[in-house]
C-alpha cells in the first residue's frame, strides 16, 4: 500500500513538473526572440554542468576531464545553438519559425511516447541491455511510427500538403530522428552508469536532471546544428 501511494505521489509530482516545463518552453517558442534564445541557453547551461558532474566521478585525470568538459561543451553547444537559430531565421514568419523548430522538439517527444508505449506493450528483445535495460526493437519501431506521424501532422507549417514520395520521406525523416534520439538516449545512459548514478541531476521534481529530460533533443539538434554550420564554415573559407 505504501508503494501504490508513493507511486501516486510520483505521478503527481512528475505530471506538474512537466505541465510546468511544457508551459514555459510553449511560451519562450511563441514570443520567440531573447525569450527563446534565453532558455535554450540557460538549459544548455545546465545540461552542461550535470555533464560536468559526471564526468567528474568517471574520468580520473585532469587530461581526461578536460577532454570530456570540451567535448561536452561543443556537443551541447552546436545543439543548443542550431535550436535557438531555428526560431529566428530572419526569412521566415514567425509561423514558419515555430513550425520549423517544432519539426525538431515534437518528433523527439513522439519518439519517446511510441517508444515507452510500444516496448511496454510488446516488449521482446531489448536494443543494449547492458546500457539501457527498457529499450525494446518493438519500443524503436513504436517510436519511428509516432516521430513520422508527427512531422506528417507538422507539414502543412513546413511545407504544404503530403503527396506520393512526400511520404516515404516523413517515414525516412521519422526513422532518422527516432534512431538518433534513441541513441542520445543511450549515450546519456552510458555516461550514468560508468558514473555509478540513475539520474544526471535533481533539478526537476520527479524527473532527474536537465540532461534526463533532452538527451534525445539534444542528439537531435546536434545533427541538425552541424548541418546548419558546416555548409556556413566551408562558404567561409
């Protein structure tokens, strides 16, 4: 009994941290600007610093910390950056802004809903067990159907109506932002367990760490923020 109410007390606590973090990042994406700017940073920021803390307690010399501190920068950096750039590419409206970052975030959160929903309801063999012990085949497959489900319900802000070809592309881009955000998912996991801890920090109630909450986001706009600055890079040289 004892553990069925602790279990509701979770629940609750878990439900009104993410209702609160859904607000505010919904609110920073509509005003755009340094609204969003400031919390795609301040959460970089803080991502940063739990990666720092683990990277404390698994890398023994100074030379490996601060290997792990630079990679950890450029990593979270790039990402951080090509999300923030996203929502004010001075050529779009601010409807094509939103519609454009959000075919970045809402994927990653179908992923990790099809994921969750189908690894618990079929289950059967899991991808890493040694890393990751709740990630399924069936969970991926779940997630790369919800991540394309999403960009097809996001392509009339992106890029009109869906004919023919358009599909297997959604299914591609679904399959691409699935794998990847699963293995930013597994990355993190990996970082925890040579760390010796389950959560990368306690920021939010229920929830861990920032590091937790976007690890796929983060895999994510990775990919995307290098595709952004490579071809800039090579123009300017």
């Amino acid at each position: 009994m004892a553990g069925d109410e602790k279990k509701r007390s979770d629940l609750g606590v878990r439900t009104l941290s993410a209702a609160i973090m859904v607000a505010v990042a919904a609110a920073a994406l509509w005003l755009g600007g340094w609204y969003w700017t400031g919390l795609v940073a301040l959460v970089a920021l803080g991502v940063v610093w739990e990666w720092c803390e683990l990277v404390l307690r698994f890398a023994r010399s100074a030379i490996a910390q601060l290997i792990w501190t630079l990679a950890g920068v450029f990593y979270v950096g790039i990402a951080a950056s090509g999300l923030a750039y996203l929502r004010i590419v001075r050529i779009l409206t601010d409807g094509q802004a939103i519609g454009l970052t959000l075919t970045i975030i809402l994927p990653v959160i179908a992923t990790d809903i099809g994921a969750y929903f189908a690894g618990r309801t079929i289950g059967g063999p899991r991808i890493a067990p040694a890393i990751s012990p709740s990630k399924t085949w069936a969970g991926l497959c779940g997630g790369i159907v919800m991540a394309s489900l999403a960009l097809a319900l996001l392509s009339p802000w992106t890029g009109g109506e869906l004919h023919g070809k358009d599909w297997l592309e959604v299914l591609l881009g679904g399959m691409v932002v699935a794998v990847v955000a699963q293995t930013g998912d597994f990355f993190e996991s990996w970082m925890k367990r040579r760390a010796g801890v389950k959560d990368s920090g306690k920021l939010i109630p229920g929830h861990g760490g920032l590091f937790d909450r976007v690890d796929g986001l983060l895999a994510v706009s990775f990919l995307m923020g290098l595709n952004i600055a490579l071809p800039r890079a090579l123009d300017a040289l």
